[in-house]
C-alpha cells in the first residue's frame, strides 16, 4: 500500500503473511525500466535479521513481447560478517516462500502487461 508520494521518496507499507508491517521508501524510478527500494529494518518485529536491506527490479526488453526482470537484494546482516550467510539463507527461504506476483512488479513500475 502506498503511504506518500510517487516516484523517488515514495513510501509504501508492506506486510508479511503473519501480519508484521513496515515501510520501503523508493530511491529509484524508472517507469517501464527499474524501480529500487531501501527498507526499514528498524520497525518492530522486522521478520528479517536484516541491519540494512535493498531491492533494486531492472526490466530488460529482449523484443517486442518478452523481457528479462532482473531482481537484487543487497543486505547487511545484524550481527555483521559473521552472520551474513545465515541471514542470506534466511532471506532466500523467506523469498522462496513469498515470490510476488510479475502483474505486482509490472504494475509498480507501470509496464504494460
């Protein structure tokens, strides 16, 4: 759900399957392109054991009806080095658990679908 704004400096809230809420703020904007998120791992009951956390979503169009969606996380873990791994692992299952939707990413960055 969208708190504020549009574009760069947008705040969207995002809940979890177990009703945890907290806010992304979008630092790219690219309509049709890419769009970047930072998340703010501070709200209570973050569910990942996360300090730091971005998205970054690319489309690449490969002709006139197909696309390539490149996704990436960057992350540091609490705890740092020494935690990375565990926290990645965790953050892969989560992802695994949880992929969203292609029409939730074409629509954010307004592809048309």
């Amino acid at each position: 759900m969208i708190v504020s704004g549009e574009g760069v400096g947008m705040v969207r809230q995002c809940e979890d399957t177990n009703g945890v809420c907290w806010l992304e703020t979008c630092t790219r904007w690219e309509p049709d392109n890419a769009y970047a998120f930072e998340v703010d791992t501070s709200a209570p009951r973050y569910p990942l054991p996360l300090r730091t956390m971005r998205g970054d979503f690319e489309v690449e169009p490969l002709d006139s009806s197909r696309s390539i969606v490149s996704i990436r996380f960057t992350f540091t873990a609490r705890g740092g080095w020494a935690t990375e791994l565990p926290a990645g692992q965790e953050c892969v299952r989560r992802l695994q658990r949880t992929v969203m939707p292609v029409g939730w990413f074409a629509s954010s960055v307004g592809v048309n679908q």
